[in-house]
C-alpha cells in the first residue's frame, strides 16, 4: 500500500482529528454514515457536527463483532455516504480479515459510498495480520485511511496523527488542517519520524506482552463465569455480563464500589454495547491478575446476595 506523500497524505493532530477533517470533508447535509456499534465514541457526534445522520449497525457478539455484507446490504439507502470501518475495534476487539473485506467491497460495488478506516490498532492485532480496506483494489479509491502513534507506539499525549487516501480528498483536507490547525507539533513529528526508522522491535515486543495478557485475561473471565470471546486486535476483552442480571452501568458502578475496579459499560459504545463491559489489558500483569481475583469476589457475593434475594 503505497502512496503519494506530497499529495495522498496529511498529517494530523492525532487520529482523532483525521476523522473530523474526513467526515467534513465528505458530507453534505443530510448524508448517512453507516456505524457499527459497539465502537469508539466520536463517529456519530462528528458525523452530526458535519451535518450529516449517523445510522448505527449494531454488530453481534455471534459475529465475533465483524461486519457482516448482508448487515451491511439492509443498512444501506439512497443517502448512504460514508461507510466506518473500526477495525481493530475500541471497545470489543474485534477485527476485519481480507476475506471480510473483500465481501463488504462486493456490497459496495457500483455505489459511491466512501469507507472511513479508522486502524489507530492496527499494530496490535494477534495471530494475524491487520489487513486494510485500502490494500485492496476494489476499494483504495474509495478509503480514506485514519492512522496514529498513540497505540502502536505508546505515543499518547503526544497528538499524532495522519490520514492517508484519494488526493481529492487528502487536499480538501488539507485545506482545513491549515485553516485551522496549521500543524502538528514540530516536536512529536520529531518523535514520530524516531518511532517509524527505530521502533518496530518495539512494537513487537509490546504486541507479545499484550497477546499474553489478552490469553491470561480471556481465560480467566471465562473461568469465573463470565463469557468472553477471543478478541484478536486492539488491547481490550468485552465480557458477556447478562448472566449477573445486571445492566452495564449498574456492574460497572457496584463492581467499582465493592471493589474499587473500574470497567466500563459496553452501553457507553452504542447500540450492541449493553450487557457487555470493556476491560483493558494495558496494565501489568500483577495489576490484571488482582483484578481478576477481586471480579471473582464480586461475583461470587453477587450469586449469594441473589440467592438470598438481595441483589
């Protein structure tokens, strides 16, 4: 995958604000962005700032939380703009292989639907590697990629970003950054440029920690009664937490009280997100195994309340 640098990439304040630039770039008002839910928090806010209707599809644990092409087919009408593709996913850590990509492309065939992919996880994927929308040929003209440094090199704070795609696009885009921004920090372009010539050994040796964690927790959650599917990218688990009998908010906040660990309600991510919870794994061991043990605890006292009728 390969582009123009002068004229196909622009540089950002972090990935956050190459999807902002990307949504108003792309939308007029009234257009529809296709969402899938759960996902990261932004999209349909900054669809709304830009005029345009989010419409959330929500993605099923049974999917694994892929999108799947007839998810997809029933969600698409005449104002259908832009397509999100958040893979590797925040919050359920799901990914997107080339065969999954390949039939969304067939869905999008003879539309002009644009796919906004957002790959800020794509270092972080396990026992496969990250495919884009953009590497394939059906499907390069129409993405507009959304990258950064804050996941794959432990770079957050620092406000890096970039956005890669179609130099009609990238220019308008451009234009705004400008406008607006002028420029990334000279001083985490400095950085950026030290983690691209001299971080990959870097990168693979926090893809294996993660990957032992992501084992060790998935593991456990399943053991204690919770079901947890087997994420493959990103740094977090979405535990099933419908068998307690408990909303997402109300375990969050009494595993929070009784416990003092904090999780957060799937409910926060969109439609598809209740029931679940989201736990990161961007802790150290000692931290995540303390944790488990005091979810543990608080399950088995939930079960016993219950079973006395108190919970």
């Amino acid at each position: 995958m390969q582009y123009d640098y002068a004229h196909q990439i622009v540089v950002t304040v972090g990935g956050s604000e190459g999807i902002d630039l990307a949504l108003r770039c792309l939308l007029n008002p009234g257009d529809e962005v296709i969402i899938p839910t759960p996902s990261f928090v932004c999209y349909g806010p900054l669809t709304e700032m830009s005029g345009g209707v989010p419409k959330y599809l929500e993605l099923k644990v049974e999917n694994k939380f892929r999108l799947t092409p007839e998810e997809l087919r029933a969600a698409i009408t005449p104002n259908t703009k832009v397509l999100v593709l958040p893979f590797p996913c925040n919050p359920t850590g799901g990914t997107m292989d080339r065969q999954d990509l390949e039939a969304i492309a067939q869905v999008l065939e003879g539309t002009d639907i644009m796919v906004l992919s957002d790959e800020i996880y794509a270092e972080l994927t396990y026992g496969q590697r990250h495919v884009s929308p953009a590497n394939l040929t059906s499907l390069k003209d129409r993405t507009v990629v959304v990258n950064g440094f804050s996941k794959s090199h432990a770079m957050t704070g620092w406000r890096m970003g970039y956005v890669c795609g179609p130099e009609p696009v990238i220019q308008q885009m451009l234009k705004l950054h400008q406008f607006g921004i002028m420029s990334a920090p000279t001083t985490s372009q400095y950085a950026a440029v030290e983690a691209m010539r001299n971080g990959d050994p870097d990168i693979e040796h926090m893809r294996e920690e993660y990957d032992r964690r992501r084992r060790y927790l998935v593991e456990n959650l399943n053991r204690i009664g919770l079901s947890c599917f087997e994420p493959k990218g990103a740094f977090y688990v979405f535990p099933d937490i419908r068998s307690t009998g408990l909303s997402s908010e109300e375990f969050c906040e009494r595993f929070l009280m009784e416990e003092k660990v904090a999780v957060i309600p799937g409910s926060a991510f969109g439609p598809g997100g209740e029931g679940f919870v989201r736990a990161c794994y961007a802790a150290s061991m000692k931290d995540i195994a303390e944790s488990v043990a005091r979810l543990d605890n608080f399950l088995t006292n939930l079960r016993r309340k219950q079973g006395r009728g108190e919970g």
